[in-house]
C-alpha cells in the first residue's frame, strides 16, 4: 500500500527507476497516481506545524509527553501541569458587592454544571442573603448545608469553596471563626 505504512516508511505505487529497468513509459496515469494519489495522500498523513490538517483520530503518543506547550486560554484545551498545580481555572478573587459575588474566570465557562467547583478568595464580607455570578452566566443563590446566608458567614479575604448543586452554589468550606462559634453555642444550647 503506498503512502505510509504506520512505522515512518514511505513508498509510492511506481518507482521510476524499476519502470525505466523494465522499458515501462512514463504515462499520465502513472504520475497522477505517484504524484496526486500516493504523496498528497502521504502528505495528508502528516501533521503540520501550523495545525493546518487537522487529526481525524486519535494520536497515539508511544508514552511520549507532549513538552513546553503553552497555558490553555480556552475550554477544548488540556491544562499544563503548572495550571494544575496553581489551581488554574478553579481559583479565583471575587469581585463584586452588596452580597453579589462575581468570579470572572479565564477561560470562561459556558454554562453551568452540576458538580462544577470553584475556590475564591471574597473581596467584601457578606452581610445577607448572598449570589454568586460565574462568567457572567447569571447569578445563583450561595447556601451552607442547604440554607441562604444570612449575613456574617463569609469575611473579606476568607478562602471560599463551593460546588454547584444544579440550582445553587454550596459552600463547601468552613465559614468563619465567629460564625461557627456561634453556630456551635446555639447547638449547645438546643441540645441541653
């Protein structure tokens, strides 16, 4: 089969040389078929530098790492490592105000998803009921175990995980020293 054969080998349907060993005349048909057939389908195989040929299949990497490629800036890009590690596209420092949180990821989500999970770090305290808007998708209600804030659970500049539930946003991490303090006094007392 011409073109190449899978290892890194290329051959054409006719070699020039045995056709001359042979008296076989150079025809049309014969170089059409070296030329337009088995080297641009050769071709055709092979990735460009500039992504000009896209892959139609999955690329085997022979336990071959892909090296110094550049940070993802969109969703269908694979994270680098050091993205990973640094929490790249999970970690962010919220803006916003009046117990409306914004977080302006990069790259942006395009929806919303159950099990999506973001950390951020609060730029102002809640002092209410609170949202949070994710790339600009629309804002969804905060909760802790189920249940709207009501003021005094997050501090400016406290590390703030959560999850979205499908409706809203849950906070996954602790919320603040006085919160839970007092949190822990009123279980004490319902309890006695």
């Amino acid at each position: 089969m011409a073109g190449w054969d899978g290892v890194g080998n290329f051959t054409v349907t006719y070699n020039w040389e045995d056709d001359k060993a042979n008296s076989i005349p150079i025809t049309a048909a014969r170089v059409e078929q070296v030329t337009g057939v088995d080297i641009v389908g050769g071709l055709n195989n092979c990735r460009t530098l500039d992504g000009q040929n896209a892959p139609t299949a999955a690329l085997p990497m022979a336990t071959y790492n892909h090296t110094n490629v550049g940070n993802a800036t969109a969703r269908n890009e694979y994270l680098t490592m050091g993205q990973y590690q640094d929490n790249g596209g999970v970690y962010f420092t919220s803006t916003g105000s009046s117990n409306a949180y914004v977080l302006a990821l990069s790259p942006a989500i395009t929806a919303y998803a159950a099990g999506q999970e973001f950390v951020f770090n609060a730029n102002f305290a809640n002092t209410g009921s609170a949202t949070i808007n994710v790339s600009g998708l629309g804002a969804k209600t905060l909760q802790y175990a189920g249940r709207n804030l009501v003021g005094g659970e997050i501090d400016s500049g406290q590390i703030v995980k959560i999850v979205y539930d499908g409706t809203n946003f849950q906070i996954l991490s602790n919320l603040n020293d006085e919160y839970n303090s007092l949190n822990i006094l009123l279980n004490m007392e319902i309890l006695s």
